[in-house]
C-alpha cells in the first residue's frame, strides 16, 4: 500500500496501490500461518454447549427456538460454509462470533427470566439514524450521542450487551466485556490498520444496532464478513416485524442493565425495513442521511477490499463491485418506496455534503421535531465532539473505480436515477 498527498495536518493520503493484489506485512502473513494451519470446524452442538457454558447458567435444555431461530442458525451456518474462499483466519473469527451470539441469547432469557418487569419498560421517542453505509450515519450518530442525556449503544457493549453470570467489574472497575473489546480493537489496529481510516471501531464509538437483532440471527451484518447470498436471501425472506420486536426487548434489558436515558439508534439495515422500525417505534423521530450511491458503493468495496486480504484466500474486484451495487439498490430502491411510512414532521433529510462541522442548526431541527430542546450540556458535547473528530483525521483514502474495479463513476451513477430523483443527493 502506497501513500501520496497530505490529507488532515500531517497525516498522508492513503492510496492503495496493492488493493486487489496485496503486499502483506511481516505481521499479517505470520497471522495467516498460524491461523491457517488450524482449521475450524462449524459443530452447532458443540458451538451451543461453548456458549451454555460461558454464559454460566446451567443447561437450558438447548437454547430458545421461538420463531424458528434453529432454522435460521442452520442457514446462518450454512452460508458460511458455503463460501469457500474464507481464510481459516474468518472462519475462526465467524465461528466465535456464533458462540457470542448464543451466548448472549442465552444470557438475555435467563436475565427476563429473573427480571420479568424488564419487558414493561418504556423505549420511548427515540432518534433513529436511517441511512446508506459510507454515508455519514457513524458520525451523525456519534455527534448526538455526545448529548449526555441519550442512551446510546458503544461497541463494547453491541458486542456482549448482557454480563454472563457472575460476571462483572473487578476490583480494578473494568468492565470486563470492555477489556475484552479494548484487546481485540488493538490486536486489529496491529494486523490492519488502515481500518480506523474506514470505518474504526474503537470499544467507546458507537455502533449499530443490528448486532443486537442478530442475536434473534435475523439482520444482514454476515453479508459484511463472507460471501453469502444464500443467508440474504433467508434475511430478506423474514418478517422483521417480529424481530424488530425482538431488538426492542434487547434495548429494554440494556435500559434495565445501565440506565433508563433516550435511545439513539442507527443502522442502514433500516432503509429496507421502515415497515417493522415504525411498527416497533412509533414514536421515533427519523434522521436520513443521502449520500451519492458512487461514493457509498466505492467506499464500502474498497474497504471490503482491503479487508479481504486478510479474511480470503483471493480478492475478487468484479464480484465486489456487483454484488454491492446490487445490495446498495436494493436497500435505496426500499428507502424510496417506505420512505413515507415515517411522518415528515418527525423526520428529517440530511446530505452528506450537510455533514462539515457544522451540523448544530440540523441538530436544532432534529430536536424541534422530537419535541425536545438542545441543552446547554448537550450543546458543549456536540461542540466537543465536533472539535476532536475532523473529517479524515485518521486520514483520507484515495478511491479509484476505473483502476481498482474497471467502472467509471458515471456508468455506476446512471443506475440510480431513481435516488437522485427522489431526493436531494450531490454527485461527488
């Protein structure tokens, strides 16, 4: 990977010159030696008693299978092994997140067991980030979560977001999901880190949402780390009404757990399922976020891209370039057709171009139409926020369709008039 330019202060442009046929580091290829020289095994017995023994409650007789959710493992898991490009590097890392997830399914039903009350908690008025990935919904997210009065859902927590029993704070006051999620971003900021420059994912940044519904495995978040249309095609067969219900009683257990404050939600899952988030929140008030689909769609493979030199045993541009313009259609093609479904005085349209530094008036707005007001603690936190996040301060990557996938931006361009006839996007 090469780096020309200047981008924030001192911090250099970062171009790939090795994208799609990468140079490893000394670090990264004695990663995959190690790693590949240990295949991993997907067991769904054993997979479950791993994760019934961390969650330390006895034998739950098997885990809940309300709703079919047996099914949608075994297609989970399915899908998984139906990629055979994965490194033993992700299928490892894919297989300890099945056992994250049971085992925090487990954890959360054993939790409402004891805590019954926890479900007649109110999850009430709600801000809701919709949005494209790549299209500022991390930062906007981040930015109204520096309000103290909201609650919102940082990655440490996303990750493990009910203790297993007997689990807690030592004598240190650590948190130990906390510690856990501080090694793995360190030990990923050593194997690969151009990352915090796309998208990083520090243990105190905000995170989404569907990895709280993937613990009922209905959201599209497996299609992020493995080829696998077979499992979007399960996803997008469900009815997320039910399981949108599901991210509610999860969000009630959190509230329980750390603090009854105003929730602020964000996920570009939702563009496809404005139906079940308004069903589920009626009361939301819903910030949209547009962005030119060129910029979403060379952002999000080229960081998929890069990631893939260390997750497959080969990178292949073309089949990146379809199957995420497909995905980001047909997630724009649903924003347009349900956009409605949320009422206008409790929504809000942003542009990316809106997201400069200068968001307060927007943020004014986005409180006036929830009935709120911005106070004086909330507005020294956006200031704050503001200030210690510039554009590009891990600095800036130089995206190149022609060179990398062999399209041009104006041919990528003319298959979504649809969007920029719809709303109010800016060619980039």
């Amino acid at each position: 990977m090469g780096a020309a330019g200047f981008g924030v202060g001192d911090i250099p442009d970062i171009d790939f010159d090795d994208l799609t046929s990468p140079r490893l580091t000394d670090v990264q290829r004695q990663i995959l030696e190690y790693t590949e020289a240990r295949p991993v095994e997907f067991d769904i017995d054993r997979m479950l008693a791993e994760a019934i023994a961390a969650a330390g409650v006895g034998d739950p007789d098997g885990i809940d299978d309300a709703g079919g959710f047996g099914d949608r493992l075994r297609a989970h898991v399915g899908a998984i092994e139906a990629d055979e490009g994965l490194r033993q590097l992700t299928r490892g890392s894919l297989r300890q997140r099945i056992v994250r997830l049971l085992r925090n399914r487990i954890s959360l039903t054993d939790l409402l067991e004891r805590y019954p009350e926890i479900e007649s908690i109110e999850i009430e008025k709600p801000f809701i980030v919709v949005g494209m990935p790549r299209s500022g919904t991390t930062h906007l997210v981040n930015l109204i979560a520096a309000d103290p009065g909201r609650r919102a859902l940082p990655y440490w927590e996303s990750q493990e977001p009910v203790p297993a029993r007997g689990q807690g704070p030592g004598v240190s006051g650590v948190d130990p999901r906390y510690a856990r999620a501080r090694a793995e971003h360190d030990a990923l900021m050593a194997s690969a880190p151009v990352v915090a420059a796309m998208h990083d994912r520090y243990p105190e940044a905000i995170e989404e949402e569907v990895e709280l519904l993937d613990l009922d495995l209905a959201a599209y978040v497996l299609e992020w780390h493995a080829r696998v249309p077979g499992w979007r095609d399960c996803y997008l067969l469900l009815d997320q009404t039910r399981h949108y219900a599901y991210l509610r009683k999860v969000l009630q257990a959190l509230t329980f757990l750390r603090g009854p404050r105003t929730w602020v939600l964000k996920s570009p899952q939702h563009c496809e399922q404005l139906g079940p988030l308004m069903a589920t929140f009626p009361d939301a008030t819903v910030v949209f976020t547009h962005r030119d689909p060129v910029a979403v769609i060379q952002s999000t493979i080229t960081m998929m891209a890069y990631s893939d030199r260390l997750r497959r045993t080969s990178i292949d541009p073309q089949w990146l370039l379809a199957y995420w313009t497909d995905r980001v259609h047909r997630l724009l093609g649903a924003c347009v057709r349900d956009r409605d479904l949320v009422p206008a005085e409790r929504s809000i349209d942003v542009g990316f171009h809106e997201l400069n530094g200068s968001e307060l008036p927007l943020l004014e707005e986005l409180y006036r139409r929830a009935g709120s007001e911005v106070s004086s603690k909330a507005r020294e936190g956006f200031r704050r926020y503001l200030d210690g996040n510039p554009r590009g301060r891990h600095g800036r990557i130089r995206y190149d369709l022609r060179r990398h996938f062999g399209v041009s931006p104006d041919e990528l361009r003319g298959r979504f008039d649809f969007y920029f006839n719809r709303f109010e996007v800016r060619d980039e």
